[in-house]
C-alpha cells in the first residue's frame, strides 16, 4: 500500500490517507499497528502531500555504498558508521530545502529511507520484516565543507530542512534491487541500486535495534550511492526510487 500523511482543506491537523490511483483514502489516527477503516475519499489533487513521517529521530548510516566511500577518499568501515539527524530535519515533497549562511558547499545524498512500524529492541535480522513499517525517499543533505572541518558530523548533517522525506511510504516492497538516482535541474547525478548497499536494510534496523530501541514512525536512512554534488540557491534536486516515486525539493537562500 501507498501511506500519504497529508494536509487537508479545513482540517487543521494532518492526517493519513492510502492513496490509490489519483484517489486517496482517509484514515483516522496512525496508520500503525493496523490501518484502519476509511472515512472519506478525496482527489489526490485537492490535498497537500506532506513529509510522511515525523519521527522522534533519523539515524543515518554513513558510507554503506562503496563507491560513495571511495569517492569520500575512504573505504566501507568494518563496522557500520552511523549519526543521528534531529526531527526538525525533516521536510516533505515540494518543500524547499534552505542553504544556511555558514556553509558554501551543500550536497545532495539520495538514499532509500526505512519507516520503522513497531518497537524495536534487539531485533534479529530474519524479523527485521515485522517491524519494518515501509520505504520511502530520501535526501540526506550534509554541508560538506563544515563536515570535513567540524571533524564530526553533528552540524553539517542537522540544518533545518535537511532531511526531505516522501513524497509516501510503500509498505510492500522488497528494498533489494531498487534503482535509487538523484538528479539536479533534471541532470543525472547519482544512479545506483540498493543492491550495493553494503549492509542491507534489514541488517541495519537489527544492528541499530541492538543498541537503542527505534519507535514507531522512526526513520533510517540506509546510505547514499556515488555521485554527491553540490546543490546551490534555484536548483530543484529530484530522488527517485524504483517502486517508491519521486521526492523534489527546490533549493533557495534565506
Ligand atoms: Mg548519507
């Protein structure tokens, strides 16, 4: 199913919907542990998609494509590296990702984002399937420059708005063997496959799951292929996941 969190004329609060077609459905309340019943259809067209999640946190996973490793000047660490970007991150499809003043070398990272759907405290990887809610895009947008001189990641990871999520959650889909590209003003910059990931979805929600507990609506993000660029105020940089869709933020400066 296609899981939207969206923003509805005359209802102040967002809710989710499962979208079929240019329909969606709207249903009350979460839509873990199970979705309920609809309560009104809508035109997709006369909703707001928004980011399709909040979660209490993001945890990232750094260098888990051996070619963004190499292309950092590194190789795949021998255990997973791993950070942690803030809720306030995070932004929807459409929403603009905002260059912050104490940067001038911001870049995009397409990456496969799983949506965590149940607790999940030391979780095997063989169940990693039964608290694993969905799939989504993602654009793990890190300040370059501040990550090299910071000597950490904290910073150049944490800007507002530089966690766009969407533009929905697949929740039947297989995360190996999935096309994952980035493009910028509709130039191809980053073309890989979940295959290459070095360590697969389900082996990160267990290797993460056996040090902190994710909740539901936690996010992962699994790592971004080769290819990062820097993106600059006017651009629209696009993510697209075979069997997911497409995630586009324009870019400016405030
Ligand atoms: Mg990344």
């Amino acid at each position: 199913m296609r899981i939207a969190r969206v923003s509805v004329p005359g209802v102040e609060f967002p809710v989710y919907g499962v979208i079929t077609g240019d329909k969606i459905e709207l249903i009350t309340g979460l839509p873990w542990p199970d979705i309920s019943d609809p309560v009104a259809a809508l035109n997709l067209a006369d909703v707001k998609i928004l980011a399709p999640v909040i979660p209490s946190k993001v945890v990232c996973v750094g260098k888990n494509y051996a070619d963004h490793a190499k292309e950092m000047g590194g190789e795949v660490p021998s255990e997973p590296v791993i950070f942690i970007k803030p809720n306030t991150t995070v932004i929807g499809e459409g929403d603009y990702i905002v260059l912050p003043p104490q940067s001038v070398n911001v870049h995009h990272e397409a990456e496969l984002a799983i949506v965590i759907g149940a607790l999940a405290k030391n979780v095997e990887v063989d169940r990693a399937d039964e608290v694993i809610f969905g799939y989504t895009c993602a654009n793990d947008v890190t300040a370059r420059d501040l990550q090299n001189s910071d000597g950490q990641w904290t910073r150049s990871k944490s800007f507002d708005t530089f966690c766009p999520l969407g533009p929905w959650i697949e929740t039947d889909l297989d995360p190996q063997d999935l096309a994952i590209s980035c493009s910028v003003n509709g130039e191809l910059r980053q073309n890989g496959n979940t295959n290459d990931l070095v360590r697969s979805a389900r082996e990160m929600v267990s290797w993460i799951s056996h040090m902190m507990t994710l909740l539901p609506g936690d996010v992962i993000l699994t790592g971004t292929p080769a290819g990062v660029s820097q993106i600059v105020n006017g651009d629209s940089v696009t993510v697209t996941i075979a069997d997911i869709g497409t995630l586009t933020n324009p870019v400016i400066v405030r």
